[in-house]
C-alpha cells in the first residue's frame, strides 16, 4: 500500500483513530483527483477497500450493511 501510494504522488499519509472509532486520514499530494484516480486503479486499492469495508460508513452514515 505505501509503495502505491508513493508511486501515485501521496505523501506524508497518515491515519488517527479517535477514542470513539473516528478513522482520519491525511495525504499530501500536489494534484489529489489525479492521485485518488490513480490510486483507484491499482489492485492493492481494491484490496484494501474490501478489507476496510465493514468498517467504514460513508459521509452521510451509510454503512456497510446500508448500502
């Protein structure tokens, strides 16, 4: 995943869990729709997307069971 992230042009990632469960994220990236495209594309996106799923909610609280 950090090779891939890297190779698309995302730097400085990280990732903060709150106390509640809250997941944040940070990237730096010059040009972040072209980087989020291209992080799209590759196979370990899809993995990771799959893995991380039932964990996630998107920004209106539909979650993996409320799609």
């Amino acid at each position: 995943m950090r090779a891939a992230l890297g190779a698309v042009g995302w730097h400085n990632c990280s990732l903060h869990v709150c106390q509640d469960g809250l997941l944040v994220g940070y990237v730096e990236t010059d040009d972040f729709a072209g980087a989020q495209a291209a992080m799209a594309a590759t196979g370990v996106n899809a993995r990771w997307q799959a893995e991380v799923a039932e964990y996630c909610e998107d920004l209106d609280g539909r979650g993996p069971t409320r799609r």
